[in-house]
C-alpha cells in the first residue's frame, strides 16, 4: 500500500493512527472521570446512610438515638473519605471544571461543608456533655445531616439544568434537596433495619416507606428534567435505537421500586432474615439513577459547555496522579471492607467507657 500525503508531505503506512493506538489524552480523562463518578457514587450510597440516621433522629427517643449512633458509628468517618476522593480527583483531574462548577455552587459548598462539620462535632460531643445538653447536640447533628444533605441535593439539582441560576433552577433545586434528603433518610432506615432489631427495627420499617414516595418523587423530576434542559440529552434518550436499549434502564428501576415496597411489608421477616435486603436494593436504585445521569452528561463535566476532554490536566500530570490513585484507592476500598465486616451484625448497647 502506497503512503500517505498529508499537508504535502509523504507518510509511512506505519505512523498512521489507527482506531485501537493508544491516546492519553482520550484514555486518561476517560479513566479519571470513571473514577470521579465511582467515588462519588460510593459516597452517596455509604455516606448518605449515616446522613439519612442523622435525618431520623428527629423520629426517635434519646435511648433509640444511642442504638442509631452505635449503628454507623464505626464507619462514618470511613464514608466521608469518598467525598474527599472525589473532590480531590475534580480539583487535580480536571481543575477547569472545578473552577466552574465550584464557583456556580460557592454557597450550598460552603453551607454543606459547615453542616458536616457541625454533625462531626455533634457526633462526639453529644456523649460528653452532662446529659441536660445533650438534647441539644442531638438536635445539631440532626441538623447537619439534614442541611448537609439538602445542600448535596440543591447542587444536583441546579447541575442537571446546566449551572442554572435564574429562580427556575433555584427552585428546582430546593426541591431535589427534599427529594435527595428523602433518599437519604430511606437508605438510612435501610441500614437501621439492617442493623438493629424490635421496636426501633419497626419503626424504621415505617419510616423507610413513608420517604420512598419522595425518593420516587425526585428521580421522575430529575427524569424529566434532564432531558428538558438540553435537546441533546432528549437525542440521546428518545431517538432509536437508543430509546429500545435504554428502556431497561427505568424499567429495572421502577421493578425495584416495587420490589422494595413488597419487601417492606413483609418485613421484619421471622428470624431477621434479609434484613440487609432493604439496604441492598436501595443502593441499586442509587446506582441505576446514578447510571442514567452518566449516560446523559457524557462526555461532559459542566453540562453543554466544558466536556471532560477539554477541562483534563495534561496527560503527562494525569499519569502521575494515576499513580498515586492506584496506590490509594485500594487502600481505601480495603479498609472499608475491613471494617464493615469486623463490625457486621447488629448494633450493640452504646459505650463510652
């Protein structure tokens, strides 16, 4: 085969790229924001839980609360971590779209980092005051998780409509805080359910039900939403064939919406038996929801305006963060396991002794 000319100048048959040579610059943003929505994903599932315990407090006695607090307490601190991760990965990876998405969402970062902070001390505190003030501790780290997590929800929800500003996107993202705190509270009395037992176990039960119409509520918001805000988002959903090979995708989810429903009104089973199924299934939800945003904002990172191509470090920075990341994120990973099945089973009396 003859060479190529390009710009008037003959080129070897082997220097000519082919579709499978290997491109950092292609390879590695791609990699890196695979990693960026895996440890935001691990977030909202593991950190939402102990979010969503603090969101129920407001439901419980003092003595329940102990049980609630001994239910996340050896992990909390662990599900944080994924958040650091994944803001680090955005700032390092990525700094264009840090620069853009954290200045559009300046106020709910500050106001949700405030409020983490505000749950971190209440967590502690709470056990070392004299008992008079301790109503008063529980109450702040009720608060915290419900403003923290109302914070992450108004963030997602001016994200999807592109960094809106206008009252439209205030609005709406003040309602997908509700609906992401609901979440939140349901994942949260999933884990209780899972790790508690009697009276507290049945009103968790109760609880979770109640905050599924919510959670529903705001992943058919942000359903219909996303598409809305950008014809290129409604291409990708309800052209064909897409259309035909995404449907399993709400299908699934609405499956198991319903499955979950069934599986509370049988529960708790005789003998505790999958009792971690509540949990499990609500994660799925998370990920299937999680899934369909990716699908939709793919390839950007500031929706219609920066894609993750065009906002990455260079590649020679990304290979070496690359190193560092595949030395942390198993460390990372197996600590949480470490821990969660050295504290497995059911939640034990509160100690501080």
């Amino acid at each position: 085969m003859p060479d190529r000319a390009e710009g008037g100048v003959l080129k070897p048959k082997s220097d000519i790229a082919s579709p499978m040579t290997f491109d950092p610059a292609i390879l590695l943003p791609l990699i890196f924001a695979g990693l960026m929505g895996f440890a935001v994903l691990v977030y909202v599932i593991l950190d939402g839980f102990d979010l969503g315990v603090g969101i129920l407090f407001t439901a419980a006695t003092d003595e329940e609360r102990d049980t609630m607090v001994a239910a996340i307490g050896p992990f909390w601190d662990a599900n944080e971590t994924w958040l650091v991760l994944a803001i680090g990965l955005l700032l390092v990876a990525f700094p264009a779209a840090h620069g853009i998405v954290l200045s559009a969402l300046y106020i709910p970062v500050v106001v949700m980092l405030i409020s983490l902070i505000l749950r971190g001390v209440a967590f502690d505190f709470r056990a070392k005051v004299d008992l008079h003030l301790k109503p008063r501790w529980n109450f702040a780290f009720s608060i915290g998780s419900i403003t923290a997590s109302m914070a992450q929800g108004y963030m997602l929800g001016v994200y999807v409509l592109g960094l809106d500003q206008s009252w439209t996107g205030i609005l709406f993202g003040l309602l997908v805080g509700l609906c992401l705190t609901a979440s939140y509270a349901a994942i949260g009395a999933a884990w209780v359910i899972h790790k508690t037992e009697g009276e507290l176990q049945h009103k968790a039960v109760l609880l979770m039900r109640r905050s599924l119409v919510f959670v529903a509520l705001g992943m058919v918001a942000i359903s219909l939403a996303t598409p809305m805000a950008s014809p290129r988002i409604f291409a990708k959903w309800f052209s064909l064939p897409e259309m035909v090979l995404l449907a399993p995708l709400p299908l699934v989810t609405v499956a198991l919406f319903a499955a979950l429903w069934s599986v509370l009104g049988r529960m708790p089973a005789v003998g505790d038996r999958h009792s971690a199924l509540p949990f499990v299934m609500m994660a799925g939800i998370f990920t299937l929801g999680f899934a369909g945003l990716a699908y939709s904002f793919y390839p950007y990172v500031v929706p219609e305006r920066l894609t993750i191509f065009a906002a990455a470090s260079a590649p020679e920075s990304l290979g070496i963060i690359l190193v560092g990341v595949i030395v942390v994120l198993p460390v990372i990973i197996g600590y949480s396991i470490f821990a969660y099945r050295v504290f497995g089973g059911k939640a034990r009396e509160l100690r501080y002794d």
